[in-house]
C-alpha cells in the first residue's frame, strides 16, 4: 500500500468514525413518560410502607407497557441523608436502587428527583447550615451509585422556591462540580426557581430571573439540560380541577423554547397535568403534542402523576383496577409518534 493510499485509507476512516459518533448522538430517543410519586409522601423520617411507598412492580410494568420509556422518582432529600455532611441512609438507597434496576429491567430510564423546593427540614439552600457545600456534599454522595448509567439522569432538585435564582445558581453549580468531581458523567436536569415554571421562566426577582441568571450554569462535563414546568389551570399552580389557560401555558413554553434555542440550551418538561375535565384532557394532548414538535430543543416530558397511595387525587393517572384513567388515554397516542418506536430527539446530547 502506497503512503498515498494509506492516507486517503485514514481520512475515510476518520470520516466515517465521525458519522458514526453523529448518527448515534442523533438517535438518541426522546424521553416519554410519568412522575411516579409515593417516596416523597409523609414526614420524616416516616415508617416505611406507612408513611411513604416507592412504586411497586407491576405499576412500572403498566407504564412501561404504554409505551413510556422514563420516570421521575420523587424522595426526599432528608430521608436519604438524615444529617448534612452525613452518611446516605443505606436502607433508603437499597430502595431507591432497586426501584431503578426495576425500571431498567422494564426499558425505562429513573430520573431521580430529590423532591424537597429547595430546602432541607424546612430550611431554604442559603440559609443556616443549608449550605451550597451541603448540597453538593449530598449530590457527592449519591452520584456515584449510578454512574455511568445512561438510565439514571440526576435531577437536581424539585421545584426551587422561596429563594432566588442567584442563590440558588450557587447550589446549583455546586452540586454540578460535586457530581462531576465524583467522575459521574450522567445527564443532569436544572431546575430554575419559582416552581421553575416557564410562565415564570422571566419574571423579575432579585439578582436577575432565572432567564438572565441560569445562563451562568457552570458544568464541567457540559452535560445538561433544563428542567422546566408548566401546568394549565387559573394560577398554573396545578391544583384546580378546570384548565382555563392551555394556550396561556403553551404560550410560556414557546417563550422559554425561543430562550433555549438562542442560548444553545435543551429543556425536558418535568412536570404538566390536569384532571379529567375536557379542558384538561385538551391541554395534555396539545401540550404533548408541542413538546413532541420541538425534539429539536426539548428532549421529552413526563406527566404529572402516578402512583399507588394517590386515591382520588384529580390529577391521578394511576389505573383504577387495570383500567386507565381518561388522562393517559388522550396522552398514549403522544407516546409514540403515529404508534411507531420512540423517534430520536436531536437535543438529546
């Protein structure tokens, strides 16, 4: 072989390996699914089974056979570290790590949601001992019991609230330095504050909203995405039985999509929901139906909620006895687009 040739022979090689790497960036598949609520319920410490319930079997394999490729698992923070600075719960993390290997085992990837605003035993991040350092003490701990784990995706916090997003850029960057220094290279959710809705994504605050704050995320893997909320009722708060805003909610979407989109950014909707009123069921399809046209930018959602203790809870999509309820109905045709495998999302890194 002529050195020629053999250069020609490594150039090909290199541009074929590049293909290679693009199309598997690129068929990453969009993430679709449900909030599985229970571990978070309670107070704490709580007795197991009693007070609080991690989802069982057979309602991971439900969803699952829906179609659905993802969960987001609320807990609490306190529970599975009793004192900051200290040793996780071992108990607590046996639970967690064997309702993730369920999960996997049925096709879904777990989203672990420390399920707390922004506070520990009533107490906001920036406050007392509710350190940035404590917080990233505690992502330093848990972190490493999953990584590497393309299933597992670190969700930094539920819903910041009562504290202002420069605060609370501090935790944030702490945490994401904390996880990285663990050598845990997962994809990590960010959440914003004001309940990180994106009705409330440009709301003025001290120090900057979370639109001019957050674009000073620092993460040393450059592995991460936005989490984002967005419910449709009178306050967008989620707990109205009537959802008289679709378009107002859709609207704030559109808003905070031109935002990631100017920024280089990718969003995950965290959390959307209503009841079974028309209204409801309306707003869930076209709010699925929107986050699905724009994989470009958003890398998928995950509905608000389901789970063994919900009861009568309105917003419930826990099935009555096998039957599902009307609002996991009008959402499965959105799990998969026209009912073919889950599509790729571009924004998926």
């Amino acid at each position: 072989m002529t050195e020629r040739n053999g250069g020609n022979l490594l150039r090909l090689w290199t541009l074929l390996c590049a293909v290679i790497a693009a199309t598997q960036v690129q068929a990453a598949p969009c993430l679709r699914g449900i909030n599985l609520a229970g571990a978070e319920f309670g107070t704490v410490p709580g007795e197991y089974g009693k007070n609080y319930i991690y989802p069982s079997d057979r309602t991971l394999l439900h969803f699952a056979q829906k179609g659905m490729n993802v969960i987001r698992l609320p807990f609490k923070w306190e529970r599975l570290q009793p004192k900051l600075n200290g040793p996780l719960d071992e108990d607590e993390l046996d639970r967690i790590k064997a309702t993730v290997d369920s999960a996997s085992s049925r096709g879904l990837t777990t989203i672990l949601d420390p399920h707390n605003y922004a506070g520990y035993n009533q107490t906001k991040l920036g406050e007392g001992d509710v350190t940035a350092m404590a917080f990233g003490d505690f992502w330093a701990r848990l972190a490493p019991h999953f990584s590497g784990r393309e299933d597992v995706v670190y969700l930094l916090m539920n819903e910041p609230a009562g504290i202002t997003a420069a605060t609370w850029l501090e935790a944030i960057n702490a945490a994401l330095a904390a996880i990285r220094k663990a050598g845990a290279g997962n994809l990590v959710m960010v959440p914003g504050t004001i309940w990180t809705g994106a009705s409330h994504w440009f709301d003025r605050q001290p120090g900057g909203s979370n639109a001019d704050v957050l674009q000073n995320v620092r993460d040393p893997r450059n592995r991460f995405v936005f989490d984002i909320h967005q419910y449709m009722d009178d306050d967008f708060s989620g707990t109205h039985r009537t959802c008289p805003r679709v378009e107002d909610a859709i609207k704030a979407l559109e808003g905070v999509s031109g935002w990631l989109h100017q920024h280089g950014y990718a969003g995950f909707l965290g959390e959307f929901g209503g009841t079974n009123a028309p209204d409801c069921l309306n707003g869930l399809a076209a709010i699925a139906s929107y986050i699905n046209s724009q994989s470009d930018t958003w890398i998928g959602w995950s509905v608000w909620a389901a789970g063994p203790w919900w009861g009568e809870y309105p917003l419930s999509l826990q099935p009555e006895e096998g039957v599902d309820r009307p609002q996991m109905k009008v959402l499965e045709p959105h799990v998969r687009d026209a009912g073919l495998e889950m599509p790729a999302c571009p924004a998926r890194r």
